[in-house]
C-alpha cells in the first residue's frame, strides 16, 4: 500500500499530520434534520450530504450499504438513486462489507452520470489503486467519503451476540440494525414473531470490540480514511456525552469537500463548529482506532519475528507501543 504516491496523486502533497492524514479543515457538528440525525450512527451528516448531493444533481448515486431482506445478518453494498435508498442505507454496519461489487454498476453506467463513495478506510484506498487503473472509474466518482474505522469485526461476531447469548436462531431474525435510535444508540433486532430487541452500543462494542478481530486489522495504518476527500466518525467528547441524538467530527481532506459542507451550511442543511486537529484526535482516545495506529510498527516487528507476514506499507509509521 504505497500512501506516498497515492497522498501525492490525490492531494498533491504529504500528510503534515501523521496520525490523521492530510487535513484541510476540522469540524463538529450535525445534521438540521432531526429524524436523520436520530436514525443515523452519529449526527447524519454523510446521509445529508449525498441527499443535498442528488438534489443539487452535483451526483446521480451513491455506493452505500444495507442489510439484506432475505438475509438481515448479511449486508448489501448497492447504488442508491433517492433519497429513500440513502436514508435505508444510514447507519454503520459492523461486518465485513465487499463494496467492490457494486463498482461494475458505476463503470457501466451513463457517461453523465458521477457517484459518491462512501467507505471504510480500506475501501477507500481499495478504490483509490482501483482508479490509478481505471481512469473511467475515476471520472465516475465525484467524491470519496471515508469513515473512521477501529476494526471491522468478522460475520461470527453477530451471529455469537444473536445465537449465543440473546439464544434466537438467525432464521427468526427479520430486520437488524447495528446503530441508530439516537447515540450512541444500538442495535435494535426486529424478529419474525414481531418481538424486538434494543442492545445498548456500549454493550454490542463490549463483544465487537474485544473479540471477533480480524488479524489484518491489527495492522491497520489508517483509521480516519486518510484517502477520502473527506472523513467522518463519532465525535466521543465528554462535553458531548449528554448529547443523545448525535455529533460527528469530520475531517475535510481538500478545498472541494471543504464547500460542499460550507455551502450545506449555509443553506442550514448542516450545522458545523470549526475545531482543531487535536480535538479531532481526542474524539477517538477511547476507541482502538488511534491505539494500533501508534502501535503498528511494533506488531509488524513482532510477526516479522515470527515468520508470519504482514502488509507492505510507503508510509512512516509510528514505534510506540502505547501512547
């Protein structure tokens, strides 16, 4: 993964900060629609952006996920073409997502036509060496949207939450949704008797984010998707803690990202509060995300040690094994 070439195809220039990637500016702040910032993850900003984004007609559809009808433990990366779609789609999604299937639609479709992205860190940069490739797919997408990202757990963390300690069979499941019902919410389990279950999030991340980790994730170099024109996450301040419908702090990567959120802003779209890079990286001290970043060069040290291989970065890395 060569983020060296990559930060200066897309951005021009090198990261400045080390930990966050390339920064143009900072914020906090929130979706003005109520029932959005609700039913989303954190604030609803990224829902309100691709919605303000179709109605300007600035894109024609967006790649986003939701989970499956026929199969709810499951996910669906799709197109989304309405407002409707985006809105099924909101909310993060704690499995493995292969969104490099719906790309096929984006290279197929219309010449006029452009796309939002929106993706873990890894899609992004997935996405990105995809582009150097395709020039088409470039063309095609008018933005990249990252997320930040501590880990992906793997599908056997929701069937253990389901299966083993809530004991339902996955087949009684009808409907689940990992986040939502204000913040920092939690996943809410409609069944097909018409029971429903509501896990508090501090409770399902007590389970994700202990267990079910996937070894690649362990040397993971980027948790704010350092290669997405912009980048959003929970905004975990203690300020913030009485907040229970939902802020997200974004990081925007370059001037064109930057607008777009002004320009939502002044139509009152979205409300927004300048804030500094070391807000930013004290939003994410309670999660994993930032801790393997600083600890990524002594894993590396530790399987190179053992024989087992790990992934081949262009990019600096940090030798401490806390912060």
């Amino acid at each position: 993964m060569d983020f060296v070439t990559l930060n200066e195809n897309i951005f021009k220039k090198q990261p400045d900060n080390i930990i966050l990637g390339n920064v143009f500016n900072c914020y906090i702040g929130h979706s003005s629609d109520k029932t959005i910032r609700y039913h989303c993850s954190s604030g609803g900003l990224i829902t309100n952006l691709l919605v303000f984004a179709l109605e300007r007609k600035y894109i024609t559809g967006a790649l986003v996920t939701k989970m499956s009808k026929d199969n709810p433990l499951r996910p669906i990366p799709f197109i989304a073409r309405n407002k409707n779609d985006l809105i099924e789609a909101a909310r993060s999604k704690y499995c493995p997502v292969d969104a490099n299937i719906a790309l096929q639609e984006i290279m197929k479709s219309d010449e006029n036509e452009k796309f939002a992205i929106v993706g873990l860190p890894c899609h992004i940069q997935g996405i990105r060496k995809a582009e150097q490739e395709y020039p088409k797919l470039k063309e095609k997408i008018w933005i990249h949207i990252g997320i930040f990202c501590g880990h992906t757990p793997n599908f056997l963390g929701t069937e253990f939450l389901v299966e083993y300690l809530l004991k339902i069979k996955k087949e009684m499941v009808k409907e689940l949704s990992y986040r939502g019902s204000g913040w920092p919410g939690g996943m809410t389990i409609n069944l097909l008797s018409g029971d429903r279950i509501f896990i508090h999030h501090y409770l399902v991340w007590g389970i994700f984010g202990r267990f079910f980790f996937p070894k690649r994730c362990f040397f993971c170099c980027d948790g704010t998707g350092e290669l997405a024109d912009c980048s959003f996450g929970d905004a975990w301040l203690d300020e913030l803690k009485s907040d229970h419908i939902g802020s997200s702090v974004i990081i925007t990567r370059n001037i064109m990202s930057d607008n777009i959120l002004k320009e939502m802003c002044l139509l009152e779209y979205i409300k927004l509060q300048r804030i500094t890079t070391e807000k930013v990286i004290s939003t994410q001290l309670e999660g994993k995300m930032l801790f393997i970043k600083k600890r990524i060069k002594a894993y590396k040290a530790i399987y190179n040690i053992l024989g087992k291989p790990t992934p081949v970065y262009k990019t600096p890395l940090i030798n401490k094994i806390s912060i």
